[in-house]
C-alpha cells in the first residue's frame, strides 16, 4: 500500500506568525481602529469565509456599515490578507466539537483557526479566555 502524504500547509510562514483574522479583528483592521495595531506587524494574515457570512448578516442587520461603501469582494481582494478556504466538512466537524459557545460563527472561525494550527486575532473575551495566550493575539 502507498503511504500517505500530509498535505502541504497553506502557508511557509512558522506557524504562530500566521494569523487568522477574527470577524471583529478583520472590521478593525478594515476600518483602521487603534485596536489592530498590533497586526501591523503579523507577515501572514487570513480570513475565513465564516467571517465573510458573519460581515454580510451584520450588514442586512444595519449593525455594520463598511468603510467607504467597500463590498464582500473587496474585503476579499484586500491585498493585506489572503481568503483560506479549509475543507467544509473538517471545519464543520471541528466546530461541533466546540460546546463551550453557542455563537456559530465563533465555533467556525476556531474550528477553522485550530484546523489550520494558526493563531486567531481576536478582541472577543471569550474566545481569548477559551483558546489561551498560545492560540491568541488578543486585540
């Protein structure tokens, strides 16, 4: 029988200096908010399509406005940061092993940050308690 192959990581970069962006962490950086600066200096950043969902429900539900009238695919197309798009049923399965939130899209964004071995830049207390100094940058 042939033996298997891991698949190649998506990025080069050492895993803890790859980041991906929380949905709060990506209007922050978006909209240039004193608390992403600490991500002026992460040389690898993503985010998720969980988060692109997350920015279109906030939109319709008039609690986001994006900066100078910017559309999802400009978000996605923003040169400072690459659109990861892990397996769905690997994410999916991984979410639903995280029973400590019920927000869907917080297990998403962890599941896919965990799937990935990124850090997740995040301002949400929960998600820093939860994860740990180790799989965090808190914002």
């Amino acid at each position: 029988m042939g033996e298997r192959r891991a698949r190649a990581p998506v990025s080069r970069a050492a895993p803890s200096l790859v980041i991906l962006l929380d949905t709060n962490a990506l209007i922050w950086l978006q909209q240039g908010h004193r608390r992403s600066r600490a991500l002026g200096r992460v040389p690898r950043m993503y985010i998720s399509p969980v988060s692109l969902l997350e920015l279109q429900f906030l939109v319709e539900a008039g609690k986001l406005r994006l900066v100078e009238r910017a559309s999802l695919s400009d978000i996605t197309s923003d040169p400072r940061w690459a659109l990861d798009e892990p397996p769905s049923a690997r994410l999916f399965s991984a979410a639903a092993e995280l029973s400590w939130t019920r927000d869907p899209f917080d297990r998403l964004i962890v599941a896919h940050a965990r799937l990935r071995g990124w850090k997740l830049a995040t301002g949400d207390d929960l998600l820093i308690d939860q994860l740990g100094p180790a799989n965090v940058l808190a914002l």
